[in-house]
C-alpha cells in the first residue's frame, strides 16, 4: 500500500497497533531530548526506574528555559542535569549552547527516525523529516528505559504547497495561514504533512518555523519530506551521513488536503491573545507598539536574523520602542556576529538577550503595562509574557522588524525596500564543544543536588469512589499557561511540588490553592481543548497535589490528557455536551468508579443540584485504565522493565 512520510516512519517503528487512524498503537522511540524545565522532573522520574543507563539510540538534555539565576534554583538545577546526564549515558547542551529545538534541529536531527521530547515544540525536527513529538516528561523517563510511547494512530493532513513566497512574505506566514483555518483545536489527533511543488523552496530552518509551531494546533506533530534541500542543509552541518530520502509513496493519500498559494500569501499576524486569531497585518497596521522580541524557537535561524540585520542596518529603532533579540542558538549567534549582523543589531539599539527562551516564557523583558508587544515567537496566551495586561501579537522577524524601526504595526512590504535575499551558509560553523559527552566511568559520577530538587511524589491507588466539589469552572482553550503558569517566579520552582502548586490557576483565580486544599480536593470543570498548549506535566502534577481527582470537559489537548492519566487524574468529557451548562461552581460531586472500562461510560452525581451527569473516562488502552487504577505510571513503568 501506498504511504505517506508520517505513516512510513510510523511503520519503521511500530510495536504495537495498526495504522488506522484513531486507534491506539505504541512507536518505539530513537531519540529524546528534554529542557530544564521539564528535564529535572524527568530525571527524578527517570532514576526511580533503576536503570544505570538511557536505551535510546541518542538522549539529550538542554538548558535553555530557566536562565535568569535570580536565586540558587535555577543554578542547581543546572547542576543536577549535567551531572546526571554523565552518569546515565546523555549527552548535556550547556546553558549558553542555544534552544534546545533549534540545537537539536542543527545537530542531532535524522530523517525517518523517532523523537519524543518533554516540551511541545520539539515536532521543529519534523522539518528534517523527523517524526518528532511532544510528551510529558513522565512519557520521556519510559522511552528512555527503552519503553515504547503510546498514542492514538494520527489523522494525516496534507497540507499542498504551490508558488514561491514572495519579498518579505515568509514562513511564519504559512503557519498563521494554517492557524488562521484550522484554530487551535483543529489538529488534535492529526499530523500535518506538507507536500507539492512549493515544498522545494523552503529551507530546512524555514520548513522547521512551520512544524515548531504546527504546535499551536494541538497537532500529533508536523513533518516535512526529506529530501534534497534537507540533504544539503547536514552537508553543511557536516552530517550528510544522516541523510536519508523520506518522501511519500506515488499514490500515496491524505485523510484531508489543504492547500496554500504561497504566490498569493500576505503577511499575517496572529492578534492578542491566541495564535489563531490571525489578521493580515494590513488590517492591524497603525496600531503603536511599545516593544518588539525577535527569536525563540520558531524563529531565529541565520536567514531570519540576518534578514533582520539587514532590514535595520544603518537605522535605529522607533523611539517609543524596545527591541528584544534572542537568538535561538550559539552555532547562529557567532556566525551572525562574524558575517556582520550583530553589528547591525548592536547600530540600530537592538537588546541582545543571551540564546535561550527568555522573554517567549516571561524570563524577563516583559512588555509596559497595557503594552503592545510584537514578537515572532508560537504562543501569545493571556499573561505568558509577564504582563498580564500587554497585547501580544506573533508574527514574522520581518514584520517584527518593520515594527521596531516604524513603532506601529507595519506590513514590511510597505516600508518601501528593495527585497532582501538571504540564502542559508554552504558550511554552518560547527563547534560541539559546549555539548559534554556522557561520562567514560559514569559509575565515578556523583549526581549533585541542591535543596530545590524535592523528593517525587507518590502514586496512591484509586479509590472506589470520587467525591469533591467543582473547585473551578472554565471556559474553551484553557491553556497549561492557565492552570501553571510559568514566568520568572514561578519556574525556578519547577523541581518544588510543594513551592509550586501555591500558583495553581494563578492568572485567572489566585483564591484556587487554598481553596482546593481547605475544600479536601474535588473537579476541574471547563470547555473544549482543556489543557493546551505546553507539555508541563506540572499542570497535571500540582493540581494532583493539592487534591485535584477528576478533570470533567468537552474536550482535551493531547499531551496535557496523557499527563493526567499518568499522574493519576481521571479524565472525562461530558457525553451530553449540554450537560457542561448545568453545572456550577462549588456544586458537590461523587462518582462511583468501579464500573470503570474500555468504552464504558459512568453516571456523575451531581449531590447540590441532585441531577445525574452521564460522563465518559477518557481511557484508550488496557494501559491507560491500569494507570488510572493504580494511581499513576510510575509504578506501572517500574514492573514492566526488565531490569
Ligand atoms: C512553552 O513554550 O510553553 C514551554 C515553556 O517551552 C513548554 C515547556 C515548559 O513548560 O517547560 C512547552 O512548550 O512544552
Ligand atoms: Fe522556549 Fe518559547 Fe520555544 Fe517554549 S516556545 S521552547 S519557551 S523558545
């Protein structure tokens, strides 16, 4: 039978399922790669596998998200990460090396193999032809013993690409075109792949903006074929010998086609406060903006920076605004500097941000109150930037830097320049040094912690009855930024359960903590898509911790339902979608969970209202209910290796 690139790699790695959309099957994973801020948890949960070492193929451990070192946290965490990572057969990224997608991207990327990745962004090596996926960091600690991954056998989109992007139209613009009709929830269960004739003129990095934020989504992940483009882009990183030709079988068939004229594509923007509520920029243009941020993993390649170099060489930025520059990694960063465009940076007042995640995560420069800041970063969710009350628009380095040099909303191609070719290096300036090999005597190393590592927490089984009041009711597109927000207070404490649960729902409600813990734990209600967004399984964690049993909603994002299964958390969506209206803030619940089953749906009772709720436990494996039973993977994981 005729396959497409996704269904290809899926069958290189199949261990248990069929290729039919919608059912559960299980992927045997190469590679892993985690950040800081979901690395420590893993490994936490990683070592109580007792394991000596990782049984991948490539394992990989980054730090890029907490950097600011505000107190000690952050630089014990750092310390903890390397150390481990020498022990147990992982190489280490050190702070200062880069992002850790776009690192990965640049130096470890192989077509056709398998990447799962404890942050949601890791699918931009889909744009080397990797199947590339986001997980909790639960999810990660298994596939590095060498367990294989579950997920629902995607949906694949293809997405066509014919014509040629034309001046200052690039491809931040494609994947706000494809937010723009698919939204935020529209690619859950799916994987995007992109195909036909305009796919050629896209660079690796340029293809890798599309499937880094092919996140937005909510897609499985995004992939690219690889091809002749992606051959040459590891010439130049000096790894051709990793290539290999992925393309989809003559003949081969997509459960739906989109298709995009890039002759005809406009720059887009994506307005305050989704990455779906896309406009032209044409029809936003005028707005004042007060701060401009230009990076972050979707964005910040040697083509992006430099065709921002050369947009603001010789002019100085607007003088009602700050321009923010984080580039995503070093191997960017000094070729950028030798070939001049720092220089241009440094001329026009740009702020030079070291290479990490930063401002995209609330590490600092935050926008004025009630600030417009434009950014050519993936996620623009209420209150990420540190600003509750700023407007945050994500667009392309080129419209960021039109922005920065007008200081309104700017469409690039009305500031009147002649177009601005930048073509990718032959030869990428390699330099690894700042990646440490796991150790040769890992039984010398001693793994070092500081007091912020706190102990895991442990699995209780289920009880045969759930009983709690609805401790909050929530909308649509609840965001994990929602329910755990993240920023400079807060992520320092992402190995401090006890710490970091304090700030539960912290944008929408602060009262929620002590709420849950004096209430004795009880339900999250809310709408469709609950979970969006980040892989944190701390958004599923720190509820569990302050007593949260059960999360009732219309529907679910897919890592964020995966890390409450993992965790114990029983997740079900109305099966009457009406029934979401009836219940109330506060209303007193109980849920008999013995008949709990495959398929099987069970009757909430609502005690305050004295009505029945027909409710359906979101459980798609024999696996899935034995977490459920046993209150979390941990100790299931722990019988099913051999050790
Ligand atoms: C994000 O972009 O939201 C993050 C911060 O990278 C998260 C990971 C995290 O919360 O640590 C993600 O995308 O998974
Ligand atoms: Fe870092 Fe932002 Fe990318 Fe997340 S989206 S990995 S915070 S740069």
């Amino acid at each position: 039978m005729a396959h497409n690139v996704t269904q290809k790699i899926i069958a290189a790695h199949l261990v248990s399922g069929e290729l039919q959309a919608g059912s559960p099957i299980s992927i045997r994973i190469d590679q892993t790669l985690t950040q800081d801020a979901t690395g420590t948890m893993a490994y936490l949960q990683f070592e109580a596998l007792g394991l000596p070492k990782v049984r991948t193929e490539l394992s990989v451990s980054y730090v890029d998200h907490n950097m600011l070192q505000s107190g000690f946290e952050n630089a014990d965490d750092h310390r903890f990460l390397q150390s481990f990572a020498a022990k147990y057969g992982i190489h280490f990224s050190r702070p200062g090396n880069g992002i850790c997608h776009q690192v990965h991207l640049e130096r470890f990327s192989k077509p056709g193999r398998t990447l799962l990745g404890s942050d949601s962004h890791t699918p931009t090596s889909g744009g080397a032809g990797m199947l590339a996926i986001g997980a909790g960091g639960l999810d990660i600690a298994l596939a590095m013993g060498g367990l294989a991954f579950n997920l629902n056998m995607p949906q694949v989109i293809g997405v066509k690409l014919t014509g040629r992007l034309q001046p200052f139209v690039s491809a931040k613009d494609i994947i706000l075109e494809v937010l723009r009709r698919k939204t935020v929830k529209g690619g859950v269960g799916k994987v995007f792949e992109y195909f036909g004739p305009g796919v050629a003129s896209l660079s690796v990095p340029a293809r890798s903006t599309i499937t880094n934020m092919g996140a937005e989504l909510g897609a499985t992940t995004s992939v690219f074929p690889s091809d002749a483009v992606t051959r040459a882009y590891l010439k130049a990183q000096g790894r051709e010998a990793d290539w290999s030709e992925w393309v989809a079988d003559a003949g081969a068939s997509y459960d739906e086609v989109l298709e995009i004229d890039l002759d005809t594509l406009e720059p887009l923007i994506a307005c305050p406060h989704s990455p779906d509520n896309v406009k032209t920029v044409r029809e936003v243009a005028g707005t004042p903006v007060a701060q401009v941020a230009i990076g972050s993993c979707t964005n910040s390649s040697y083509t992006d920076l430099m065709t921002v170099s050369a947009m603001l060489k010789g002019k100085v930025v607007a003088e009602g605004v700050s321009l923010g520059i984080s580039p995503g990694s070093r191997q960017v960063m000094e070729m950028v500097t030798q070939d001049g465009g720092l220089l241009n940076f440094i001329g026009a007042g740009a702020r030079i941000l070291e290479s990490a995640c930063g401002p995209c995560i609330g590490m600092g420069f935050a926008p004025p109150s009630e600030g417009v800041s434009i950014r050519s970063f993936n996620r623009n969710f209420y209150g990420r930037s540190g600003t509750k009350n700023a407007a945050v628009y994500l667009a392309s380095p080129e419209t960021c830097a039109a922005c920065a040099l007008t200081g309104v909303i700017t469409d690039p191609r009305d500031l009147g320049m002649a177009p601005i070719q930048v073509d990718l290096p032959g030869q990428f300036l390699v330099d690894d040094r700042m990646i440490v090999a796991p150790a040769g005597e890992p039984e010398k190393v001693e793994v070092l912690r500081g007091p912020n590592i706190a102990k895991l927490p442990v699995n209780h089984a289920a009880p045969d009855e759930i009983r709690g009041s609805v401790l909050i009711r929530l909308g649509d597109d609840i965001t994990t930024d929602h329910i755990m927000p993240a920023g400079a207070k807060v992520l320092p404490l992402r190995s401090n359960l006890p710490a970091i649960s304090e700030y539960v729902f912290h944008v929408v409600d602060e009262s929620f903590p002590s709420r849950a813990k004096s209430s004795g734990g009880g339900f999250i209600v809310a709408g469709h898509n609950y979970g969006q967004g980040s892989s944190r399984e701390h958004a599923a964690l720190a509820p569990r911790y302050l007593g949260v049993k059960a999360v009732l909603v219309q529907s679910f994002a897919r890592i964020h339902l995966a890390n409450l299964i993992n965790f114990g958390i029983l997740p079900l969506t109305f099966v009457n979608a009406a029934d979401y209206e009836k219940m109330q803030a506060g209303d007193e619940l109980a849920l008999d969970i013995r008949g709990l089953g495959l398929g099987k749906t069970l009757l909430l009772q609502d005690l305050s209202q004295g009505i029945e709720i027909a409710v359906q436990p979101q459980l798609a494996s024999e696996r899935d209910l034995e977490l459920i039973r046993k209150g979390g993977a941990l100790s299931w994981a722990s019988e099913q290796l051999e050790k």
